[in-house]
C-alpha cells in the first residue's frame, strides 16, 4: 500500500484530528496520552524522544515507546529530536512500526537543546534539515511531519515552511513563538503568522499557542483557517481543555492515577503533572506542595490527593454565595484552569533614571546565581542542605572535552579522544586497543592466534607421538607372536 500524503494522511491516518496534545519532555507519556483521549483528544504525540539515544539504547527505546503499545493509544506521532540524518533515519525506522509518522522537532526553544544543537537552534540550517526530512521519507514506510517555530519575519517565516515542504513534510505544526519567547518573555504567540503559513503551503498545518479555554481552539482556527490546534500548557493546567469543561483539580488527578494503575509511569511523572493541575490550590494549600514533593508512591499521591480534595470542600462549604474568586482568577483555585505565566518585571527606577523604567530583567545572570548562595535555585538549595560542601560554582567545576562524534564527555586518556561508547565501536570495527577505556580488542585478538597456533603445533605433535607409540607397539606385537610360535 503506497504510503500516505498531505491531506490524505490527515484525513485517514489521522482521522482528521482537530484537537491534538503537544509532545511534551517526560509529560506525554502513555498514562497522559490515554487521559486526554477519554477527554476529547483526537491525536497525540510521544514524548521528545532523542534520536541519537533511541539509536544505541535498547532500554531507551524500550522504556520510551516499545513498551507503551497499546491498541487505544491511536493515532500517535513519534517526536525525535536529531541533527544527523542517518541518526534520525535509524531511530524513526526503530520507531515507525509503533506510530503512524515520525514528527522532526524543529520547534525546542530550550537551554538543552542549544546545548545538543537540535529543536529551534537548527531553524538556520536549512540545507541539513532538507536532508532529514527528504531522506527520511524516501526510507520511511510512515509520513514525516515538523513542528517549528517562527521567525521573526513573516516572509521568512514562509519561505522557511516551503522549504520543509519541498524536502517531503506532510504536515507542519507552527508555534507562532519565536525560539527567543520563552519563560518570562513568553508572550503573545502570533496567529498571524501561523495564518500566512497555511495560505502559503499545500499541506495540512496545525496551530500552536494562546491556548487556554475551548473558545482559543474554535477562535483560533476561524482566524488561522488551520485544520487543528496543538496544546500544551494549557492541557496540562486543565486535561478537560478540549471537553469545554473546567472540572474539580482533585477529580482530573483521580481519574489519572487510576490510569497509571493500568500504565504505570515514573513517580517524576505523576508529580509533575500534579504540581501543573494543583498549581493554583497549592499557593493556597502550601503544606500540600511539601507532601507531594515527599511521597515515594502513588499510594502516598492518592492520600495528599484526598487531603486537598477535603480541604477544598470545607472551604466550597463555607464559600460565601456571590463572592469573586481570590487572586484574580476567573473560577475558584480549585477549579482546572489554565496558568498565565507573569512577564519579565520592571526594575526600580533609580536616580531618577527614567530609561531604566523600560528595561525588563529575564534570568538572573548565570554568575549571580553560582556566586552567591541567596540565588540559588530550590533543587540546588535541597543538595546544599544534604551536602554543605557542595560547590555550585561553575569556574572552579573541570572542563569536559568533548567526543569528536557525539558531543558527550570523552575519556581523558582515550587514545581515540572518544567518549565510552563510541570508542567500544571504533576500537571494535578496527580491531584495536584503548587501555583509557580497557578496551584490548588487538591485544586479545593477538592472544586468540598465538593460542590457535599452539594448539595446532600442539595437535602435529601429539600426532607424531602417537604415530611412533602405534610402531613401537605393533613391533612387539610381531616380536611376541614370533617368540610364542617358538615356544
């Protein structure tokens, strides 16, 4: 069966899905995804999934994707997140075989991903990402898709989402962010770009971004004219998103965990997703936050679950009739509903200065925070606390060289300047030694032949004694027989 395009693909692979979760770091896993489906869903996609990781690690690919099969859990797109072609092609033709097409992840603004060279960071290389997506869907049996960011430019913003056509993208997911609007400066994300997009591409495109409530969903698709529309954030804050419906937090974590009964997922999981759902209670309810944070199993989420369930209902008990939700929220804080993160904040105006009224503080600088223990963050603070003499200062940590072939740290006496694992292959393939590693293929080799060859020699010799011994043995047979017929 010839493979899928377009918006054949959308319509029959897809079902032409309208309401789509985003794929999401260790936040879409199996037990989400089946969640969202019971709550109006129509597509999922797998956690970002690292390529290269996928490639070499069966306990990866296992942990992340082949134990997860479930006949439910459809459609569902695979997201890798790679810079190599031939490594992306090998972990989607891992892959292909559990989902219904392979997303390419152009859109990561993170940290970690300029770190890894991959997401947003590769949206200037055009020529490399022509090549993933054109050779991947030369080899791959299932569609390619890409979600992207945009440019600051709308025309660039065009040119680059044909270019992604051209090379064989069947759909493309726009977040109408640049990869610079994240954390504080989030922001407004740009329906108008998304909209010139899908004028200007002759396959199916979903939007991304400014989605809280289900009037975002519909709004934006009259505006856009996009087939569907991608949440993230939003759905996490409220998984009841796409029902049109904002149900008690405590009955949304119910339902989950009793989900992740029958799809059990790491214990970070469950947390996080619950601290996102919890997130306005837990201002109100802060002894809660500790306990989640403290639990080490869901048995133990289940009791702070029914804790805050009773303390939200004593409180809707003695809730006065009339009487506006605290905090400027639109429904009372244990109501699902969505987050708006804050913007960068304005620093004090000194002096008189008037020009420093306009200037907005993102981050903390980098040499704060490792300087001076009052900037450190509440993780690093916790391993201060367990370990006094922890040092968080970033100049006096060694420096790491990396492997010439995968970025990770290389062995400090490698002879191949190699981290482990690509020295195992190297030395493997080329028959050599890296006593750095106490890799000693050569050297073993060499002891494999000396040992045939003497257990050859050994083998001649034993066959000349043997040869000698039967002589010897039938002369005195003869002799004997000789002597007897004498006597």
């Amino acid at each position: 069966m010839p493979k899928l395009q377009g918006f054949d693909f959308w319509r029959t692979t897809l079902k032409g899905a309208r309401y789509v979760v985003a794929p999401m770091v260790d936040q879409s896993e199996l037990a989400w995804r089946m969640l969202s489906r019971r709550h109006g869903a129509h597509l999922c996609y797998t956690p970002m999934l690292h390529a290269q990781v996928f490639v070499r690690d069966s306990n990866y690919r296992k942990e992340n994707l082949y134990n997860d099969v479930c006949p439910e859990d459809r459609p569902l797109i695979a997201q890798f997140c790679a810079n190599d072609p031939e490594v992306f092609v090998q972990a989607a033709l891992l892959a292909q075989d559990y989902c219904d097409a392979i997303d390419l992840n152009i859109g990561c603004p993170q940290m970690i991903a300029k770190r890894g060279h991959y997401g947003a960071f590769l949206q200037d290389e055009w020529d490399l990402l022509h090549k993933m997506i054109t050779v991947g869907n030369e080899r791959l049996s299932v569609p390619i898709t890409c979600k992207i960011r945009v440019f600051s430019e709308i025309d660039k913003t065009v040119k680059y989402a044909k270019m992604l056509e051209k090379a064989g993208c069947q759909m493309l997911t726009v977040h109408g962010r640049t990869k610079e609007q994240k954390g504080p400066l989030t922001g407004v994300a740009s329906w108008e770009h998304i909209k010139a997009v899908r004028k200007a591409v002759s396959i199916p495109v979903l939007a991304n971004g400014n989605i809280q409530y289900l009037s975002d969903v519909d709004r934006c698709i009259q505006e856009t004219g996009v087939l569907g529309v991608m949440s993230a954030e939003g759905h996490l804050h409220n998984p009841a998103l796409f029902e049109g419906r904002n149900p008690p937090v405590w009955e949304m974590a119910e339902e989950y965990l009793e989900i992740v009964r029958l799809y059990p997922c790491s214990l970070s999981y469950i947390r996080a997703h619950l601290f996102k759902m919890w997130h306005h209670t837990l201002h109100v309810y802060q002894g809660l936050r500790d306990e989640l944070a403290k639990v080490k199993t869901i048995a133990g989420v289940e009791e702070v679950n029914r804790e805050l369930k009773k303390r939200c209902q004593e409180e809707m008990a003695n809730q006065v009739e009339g009487e506006k939700p605290k905090g400027g929220l639109p429904f009372p804080h244990w109501i699902c509903q969505p987050y708006v993160r804050p913007g960068p904040k304005k620093l004090p105006v000194e002096n008189g200065d008037r020009s420093t009224e306009a200037k907005t503080c993102s981050k903390r600088a980098l040499e704060d925070e490792e300087g001076n223990p009052e900037f450190l963050s509440k993780n690093k603070l916790k391993k201060k606390a367990r370990n006094p003499h922890k040092n968080f200062d970033l100049a006096q940590k060694p420096k790491y060289a990396k492997c010439e072939q995968c970025g990770n740290p290389k062995g400090n006496k490698c002879v191949f300047s190699l981290c482990r694992g690509c020295c195992k292959k190297k030395a493997f393939k080329e028959t050599a030694d890296c006593p750095g590693h106490g890799l000693l293929f050569k050297t073993k080799f060499e002891k494999s032949l000396k040992w045939k060859h003497a257990e050859n020699e050994g083998m001649m010799n034993g066959d000349k004694a043997g040869g000698h011994i039967q002589t010897d043995s039938i002369t005195a047979q003869l002799n004997g027989t000789e002597s007897g017929n004498v006597v």
